[in-house]
C-alpha cells in the first residue's frame, strides 16, 4: 500500500492488524491528499472522508510506544482492524491537523498541549490516555516508607533506627530539573511523606514547576536536596536515604521498578500520561473509538504491568485476579 506524497523523504511504514504484521514503505503523506486502497483504485479524499480509508495512519513515538500500540492492535481490535503506524517526527500534531495523517502516540500531555500552544491546533484532542513512564522513590538502606517512629541525622543520644522504614531526618535527593524536582515532590505527596499546598494531577505551568516552597509539611521531617545526577547516580543511590529515578535512571544502574521501588508515581489522574491524539473530523469515528476503548482496557493495563515490571504503568486499572 502506497501513498502519494509531495514529500522526498521516506519512511519505515508498518500495517498491522490481528492476522498478520505486515511491513512495506510508505511515503509521507501530503496534505489533503488520497488513499489508494489495497487492491482497489477507489480514492478516499480527507476532507470528505474523514479517514484514510482501509488503514489509520498513526504517527507513534519509537521504543515502548509502539510496542504498546502494536500490542493493542493485534489482540484487542477487531479482526479486520488496520493501522498504519508511521515513525513520529516533531511535526506529527500538525501532519495530523492539516489532514496527512489520522492519529498521533507520541507524547505525554504536558507536551501534547504544550504544542497546541504554540502552534494554535484547535482541531485536536486527546481521546485516550493511555500509560505513564513513572519516577520512582529507591533505596539501598530502606526497604520501605511505612509509618516509622524512627529517627536519624538528629543528633540524639538513643539516634536508634528500630526497623527498616524510612526513618524521620531522611536525605531524599530528587532531580536537579524544574520537572523532576516537581514530579518527585508529588511522588513523596502520594507515598505520604509530604504535604503540597496542591494535589498532583494539574498540567499547568506552576503545578508542573512546583517546588520545595509548596510544601506545607514535611510528614517524615525528610531533608529534599535537588542535585544534578551525570554520572553519580551509584554514589547517590549508596549515599543517600533516598533518591528519586526515572526508570531509565534507575535501570542503569541495575534497579527495576516493580521490584526496587519503595513508592512509584501512580497512574491514574497522571499529568504525564502519555495520550492518542485525534482531529476532530475524526470525531465519533469507529475505528478511532475502538482503538481508544482498547488502550484504556483492563487488558491493556495487565499488558504493561507484565512487560513493563513498573517502568511503563497503566493510567487506567488492570483487571482484578
């Protein structure tokens, strides 16, 4: 299956539906421009259509993000299903808004409407979150942030941890960045150790730059030190009570989500989820919704907490075993 572009460069192109994985290239898509058919010379026009006819053209991020479209498409769609996924670029939202594609799976919502803003898109919305990449509270000293009456670092005559929670007085380093520190300090909100002057879940500017003047009470009296990680991430993680990783971060230097993590982001109400952007001429499409309800599946959910093990969670809720 081919497309007409006006465009020189081409790209890796993959259809796939239930029955089989098919690779082909494609060209990249021209504005408003038809869909010739697989075995039919029918041509399916954008602006009248809607659609591009027998296959949505998605534009989707590398890595994790395609693995967990490929994933949904082949065993939770329809049989007669077809996506065309299509290597996302910077100006994937604009393909999509100006017609030369159907869908884009590439970004997290703070990106996706940090675009709109600059670029004015009033014709896309997200229809579906689907998972987040989570930071993670880890540890070499404790093994968990259970209620503790435990001290250190105070200067007390019996300064005695008695178990294996983090203990009040803590050092807990979090990313240097205005992202970071800010998602680290909803992290500690949602494990109970601090208090915000704001529940996580805002995706505006100041609820994603927040910073330690926002806490209103540290529960567990934890010293919170920004600090730039480079290549000291070992040294920290060894040194410190605590440190706060991204999964990347945390996988180089050997731990996994699941199974190292004293508290991870959740998932649910995420302003980081990664999310299915439409236009709006899509709006009530079958297909679209079909894609969306199955992204958003009990299913799904139970995909990403096998495969994953933590460093890609489900914004909605597995299924109950």
């Amino acid at each position: 299956m081919q497309r007409a572009s006006h465009h020189s460069r081409v790209n890796a192109t993959v259809v796939l539906n239930r029955r089989s994985v098919l690779a082909t290239v494609a060209f990249t898509l021209a504005a408003v421009t038809g869909l010739v058919g697989c075995g039919s010379d029918t041509q399916v026009d954008y602006e009248t259509a809607g659609g591009s006819g027998d296959s949505l053209v998605v534009y989707v991020g590398a890595g994790d993000d395609r693995e967990i479209l490929e994933y949904a498409v082949e065993n939770l769609l329809p049989a007669s299903a077809k996506i065309e996924l299509v290597d996302a670029s910077e100006d994937s939202n604009g393909k999509v808004a100006a017609g030369d594609g159907d869908l884009s799976f590439y970004q997290h919502i703070p990106a996706f409407e940090a675009d709109l803003g600059t670029h004015s898109y009033d014709n896309l919305s997200i229809v579906s979150k689907v998972n987040v990449v989570p930071y993670g509270l880890y540890s070499s000293k404790w093994k968990d942030v259970k209620d503790t009456e435990s001290w250190v670092n105070v200067g007390l005559v019996a300064d005695e941890v008695t178990g294996q929670s983090l203990p009040h007085g803590s050092q807990v380093v979090l990313p240097a960045t205005s992202t970071g520190f800010a998602r680290g300090l909803y992290l500690l909100q949602s494990a109970g150790l601090v208090k915000l002057d704001r529940p996580f879940g805002g995706t505006s500017a100041v609820d994603l730059t927040i910073t330690q003047a926002n806490v209103l009470d540290s529960l567990r009296h934890l010293t919170l030190l920004g600090l730039g990680y480079d290549d000291y991430l070992q040294s920290l993680y060894e040194n410190y009570d605590a440190v706060v990783l991204n999964p990347d971060d945390a996988a180089s230097i050997g731990l996994t989500p699941a199974e190292d993590a004293l508290a991870i982001e959740p998932g649910p109400g995420n302003p980081y989820a990664h999310v299915l952007v439409a236009p709006s001429r899509l709006a009530g499409d079958q297909r679209v919704l079909e894609l969306a309800r199955a992204l958003e599946s009990p299913e799904l959910a139970q995909f990403l907490e096998t495969k994953f093990r933590g460093a890609n969670i489900p914004v909605a809720a597995a299924e109950s075993e």
